[in-house]
C-alpha cells in the first residue's frame, strides 16, 4: 500500500439517509456500477447500530470496486468499521486528531464553506481535500451559505489538494464548476433521487472526460 492516501476527485457520492440498510446498499452499488469516483456515508440518526452496520456493509461494498469509504463526522465509526477516510466538517474532530487515529493512510477532508482561508489551513494541517460550498440551492441543506464560482478560480492555484464542489449540483450547472477548478463534485439529489442510479453516474461522469478532452 502507498504511504498515504489520495483523493481520486470525479463523482463523489453522499448517501441519502434511511433506515433500509438493503435499499441503501442497492443504490450506492448502482452508482458504483455508474462509476463514481468516491462515496460518503452520511447519516445523522442517533442510532448507533444502524449506523455501524451501514458504514461496514457500504466499505466490504466499495472495496472490490477500488473506491474509497469515506464517513461523515463520525471519527469513532470511521475508526471502527475500518473506512477508508473521515470527513470534517466545522464542529467535528480536528484534522491532526483524525490523522493521530485513523494514520496516514487515510484520506481525511475538510468542510470549508465559502472560506479560501479555512481551505488554506486545512492545507496546512494535511487535509487530503477540500469541500467548498453550497454552490446552488440544495435540498439537503436548503438554509446552507452559498459559495461563488470565484471561490474556486481563486482557491485553484493556491491549494494544491483536490477542490471538492457541493450543494445543488446538477448535470446543467455542474459544467461551470469544473470550469471554474473543481476537481470533483459531491452529489446526493443528481445521483439517488433519479430513476436510474447507474445511468446519472454515468452521465456526470462524461462530464470529466469532456473536461480532460478540452
């Protein structure tokens, strides 16, 4: 194994919340068959067990796939079911605490809102990327700040970890933000309230390759 992780950029996939851990498990795989680059393990219930179950059913479910698990906020759970990196958010672990325990293998990332600042001191202190948004309007975190495309012109030749672009991110608008430095886009909505899962990875994807071919 390398001696430490890196962030693949692409589709990052954040997973909705339910209780149905064999519903939740069939909609990340059809993304994964889609391509996404990554996954997130987002869930906010208080229930513990579940939560566990999910995040160690979604890592034994990411790994023959090559991509990486990555949990949200939850150090003790990332730690415990053996995910492949932790996300931080403003209120959660310090990134120097999340290196300490999960070590250097790890992938470790960094909410930063709309601050090029904060993104700069996650740098510093060996985040493996950064999360700037909301860019649009979200229907996870409708009340949520709202990032500028300029943010991410000005973040791209400062930070020199992945720039991770979240919030409202569609097929119609997420062009703009590869065109302004995004390395990769976060998506929940764009992915898992479609019709056909496999089919949205596939077609954010192509944004990418589009991307490379210019």
């Amino acid at each position: 194994m390398p001696d430490s992780a890196k962030f693949p950029g692409g589709v990052y996939a954040i997973t909705p919340e339910t209780a149905d851990t064999g519903y939740l498990l069939a909609q990340v795989e059809a993304a994964l068959a889609g391509g996404v680059a990554a996954v997130q393990y987002r869930d906010k219930s208080g229930d513990v067990a579940r939560r566990h179950e999910q995040a160690s059913e979604l890592v034994a479910l990411c790994r023959p796939f090559g991509v990486p698990l990555i949990v949200n906020d939850d150090l003790r759970l990332a730690d415990l079911c053996d995910a492949d990196g932790i996300h931080l958010g403003r209120d959660d672990a310090s990134l120097r605490e999340a290196r300490i325990i999960l070590g250097k293998r790890k992938l470790i990332g960094a909410s930063c809102y709309q601050s090029l600042e904060h993104a700069l001191a996650a740098q510093a202190a060996g985040a493996d990327y950064v999360a700037f948004g909301s860019f649009f309007a979200s229907p996870t975190k409708p009340a949520a700040g709202r990032a500028g495309l300029d943010l991410l012109r000005e973040a791209a030749p400062r930070v020199h970890v992945p720039l991770v672009a979240i919030g409202g991110i569609t097929l119609t608008n997420a062009p703009a933000l590869l065109d302004a430095g995004a390395d990769s886009l976060a998506v929940l909505s764009a992915l898992f309230d479609t019709p056909d899962i496999r089919a949205a990875a596939r077609a954010l994807n192509h944004l990418f390759e589009t991307e490379s071919e210019q």
